[in-house]
C-alpha cells in the first residue's frame, strides 16, 4: 500500500482486526450470511506522516441512499454549525459581491440552511441520495454526486468559481483526497478560501480515542498532513482553531497565501505537534498500546459487572462504537441493547456484534444499572438529559480518556 497523499510505501502500526462497516446497521432478517469486512489497520507515512487507514471500503458501501447518519439530531451539533455558518457569513463573505457558496459532504444541510437564509448562493454536495434529499427539504440547493476534479469543473461551469468551499467531518473520509484537493483548487476563486474541520489527531493520540479509526476515516488529519495534501495545489494553511466537536476538531483554513495572512495560530500549532512528537514513530507504538490497555480494561469491566449480574446497555449507537464493540469482542452477551435518537437505526442491530438498537422510551422501562456512553463526544448534553438515570443510581461508563464511570 502506498500513502495516499506522497506515494511513500506504508506499514501499518496496528491492526483493529477484520471490520464490518460502520455505519452498517441492518434489521435482524436482513443480515447477511456473510457480512462484507476489511482489515482496519493504521499507518502514518513516514514522509509526509499523514495517519491513513491501510484499506478503506469502496465509497459506496459506506455513503448511499440508506446512509444511517443525520446530522440534525444533535441539539449541540446544531447550535455548532449554526455558528460555523455565522463565522463564514461575517468573517469570509461580508465585504463581497455576490458570493457563492459550496460544501462538501453537507449531509442534511444542518449548516447550509443558515446560509442560505441569507440569500447567499450556495450549493450543497452530498452524495447520500437519502440525506441530501433531507437537505433538499430545508431549502438547500443540493446535489448528489461525489466530489471530485470532474464534479468541480461541472460546478463552476454552472454556477462559477466559489467563495468560500466549506466542509465538516468529511475530508477525512475522502481517500481520493488528491483529486479533492484538485478539485477544489479548480473550483476556488483565486482569493477564495477552503475552511474545513474534522477530528484532530493531536487530541485522537491525547486520549486513545481510538473509536474515531473506523471505515469513513481514512484520515486522521494534522497540521502537517494538511500542508501535504493542498500544498502542491497552491493552498497554504492561513488560519487555525481548535473546536470540541467530536471529541476534539481542529478547523483548518487555507488560501492562497498572496491573497492571505498568515495567522500565528499556525505557528503555534505547529510548534504543539513537535513537542507532542506527531512525526515520531515512537508516539504511535505508544497509542497502540494505550489501545490494547483500554482494550482490556472495558473488557474486565463488563464482565465483572455481568458476572455480578448487572444490567448493562449501551447509550448512542454511533459509528464510533462499531470500532470499540468488534475490536474489542463485545455483543449482546454483556450489552443488552443500545439507546439512540435515530430513528433509521432503531429496529436493527449493530454491525458484526448484532446488539439491538432501541428507542430512548426503552432505556428507562425500566433502567439499566449501567450504559456505556459510546457516544461520549455528547457527553454533557446526554448527562444533562439522564439526570433521572443517575439520580436513580445508574451510571456511564466511559472509555475515553481512560475506562471509568460517571454517577450523580
């Protein structure tokens, strides 16, 4: 396997072992005899040290018409994107004429639809028919293609060069991310800017969050993986801002940098990552075995609450719990089910651990003593709204950044 980015030969650190896809949630009938898997292994190129996945599954087994994601049910996601459209609008678009708008990878159009509220031209591009549809819904101008070179020079031949390209929690899981790249310097205004986030890799190997490494994250991203990616299409990172998001975001923003400033926070992180050693092969022996570590202590944990006879289920069926559950060898005999706000996915099962994912009414009828918080990026606003569960003498179980539990 050679890395995506620089060509280098990679050698995976780690394996997860063999992987279902994450987002893979089926009803009970309609699982299948064999249910496709890929090896789920980590490598960082030691030229340009981009963290990539070693394989990744084809683009549409993972993004499709019954894509199981929806960014709008998240009452802090949507108050985020809500000011990420607010940053755009006042800090990029104010002193200009007309502009245009496009993001990458806009889901249900949780943050176009406050740009578009303004009048502005956009264009949303979202390869899932399903939630693009939803998009389409909230008045957002969108498309369903993947993006690329070819989908670029069509957009600006139709509606001219863009503004602003904007995307969140979706270059990571673009491994044709040269192509991307291409794509977007065709479709950026000269002094345009590309303004993007998603998980950090400073924060991933700072607390073991090893169940964002799933199929959909090819790339784990930093400061210097992001130069090597749009630094040979003209683009130079201009600005930097770490964000809470997913357990910890880091919002890149790049441009050309004779028609930008750029901000010390660039430097700074750059400084951060060396003494954080993210270009040492050293760091990453070290997360593998902080994984196996975690690994093992979820693992005792459980089973000694089962052996006790306690009733443990599981809080938000996520695609990050797909990692956590195979790669750790966790099914319905020590997780009895799984609460979660989706609706698409209540009614089915888990991938390749087939836990049953059920409705929040069910996860008070009655209590369980205990819920793995697999999605522990939300934590305060679930805490928030478990206060019952806790006061009645349940707690959360957390694995990241170490394995404990949170009670009232």
């Amino acid at each position: 396997m050679e890395c995506r980015v620089c060509g280098e030969p990679l050698a995976p650190f780690m394996s997860f072992g063999p992987m279902p896809i994450a987002n893979g949630f089926l009803a009970p009938q309609d699982i299948p005899l064999d249910t496709y898997r890929f090896e789920l292994a980590t490598a960082s190129c030691k030229r340009c040290r981009t963290f990539q996945l070693i394989d990744q599954p084809p683009p549409d087994k993972m993004f499709h018409a019954n894509y199981a994601f929806f960014s709008q049910t998240s009452r802090v996601m949507q108050d985020h994107f809500e000011n990420f459209a607010l940053d755009i609008a006042q800090r990029l678009l104010a002193r200009r004429d007309d502009p245009f708008v496009v993001e990458l990878g806009s889901n249900d159009g949780i943050m176009l639809r406050h740009i578009a509220k303004r009048g502005v031209r956009h264009l949303g591009v979202e390869p899932s028919a399903n939630v693009a549809a939803a998009a389409r819904n909230n008045g957002v101008n969108t498309t369903s293609v993947f993006f690329d070179a070819e989908s670029a020079a069509n957009i600006r031949e139709q509606y001219g060069p863009a503004d602003v390209i904007a995307a969140a929690n979706v270059m990571c899981h673009i491994g044709s991310i040269r192509d991307v790249a291409a794509g977007i310097a065709l479709l950026l205004r000269d002094d345009g800017v590309l303004i993007f986030e998603d998980p950090y890799l400073g924060e991933v190997i700072a607390k073991t969050s090893y169940d964002q490494i799933y199929d959909e994250h090819v790339f784990l991203f930093s400061l210097e993986s992001v130069r090597a990616i749009f630094g040979p299409h003209g683009l130079s990172v201009i600005d930097v801002a770490p964000q809470t998001t997913h357990g910890g975001s880091m919002r890149y923003t790049l441009g050309k940098t004779e028609h930008h400033e750029v901000s010390s926070t660039v430097t700074e992180l750059e400084v951060a990552e060396s003494r954080q050693g993210l270009g040492d092969d050293q760091t990453y022996d070290r997360f593998r075995q902080s994984c196996e570590a975690s690994k093992a202590a979820l693992n005792r944990l459980l089973g000694e609450l089962r052996g006790a006879g306690k009733r443990i289920a599981g809080y938000g069926a996520t695609s990050k719990s797909t990692t956590v559950l195979n790669y750790c060898g966790i099914g319905p005999e020590l997780i009895e089910f799984i609460s979660d706000t989706t609706p698409i996915k209540q009614g089915k099962v888990t991938p390749g651990t087939h836990i049953s994912v059920k409705p929040p009414s069910c996860f008070s009828e009655p209590y369980p003593d205990f819920a793995v918080l697999f999605a522990w990026n939300h934590a305060a606003e679930i805490i928030a709204k478990e206060k019952a569960f806790l006061e009645s003498g349940g707690r959360f179980i957390t694995f990241v950044p170490e394995v404990g539990m949170i009670q009232a």
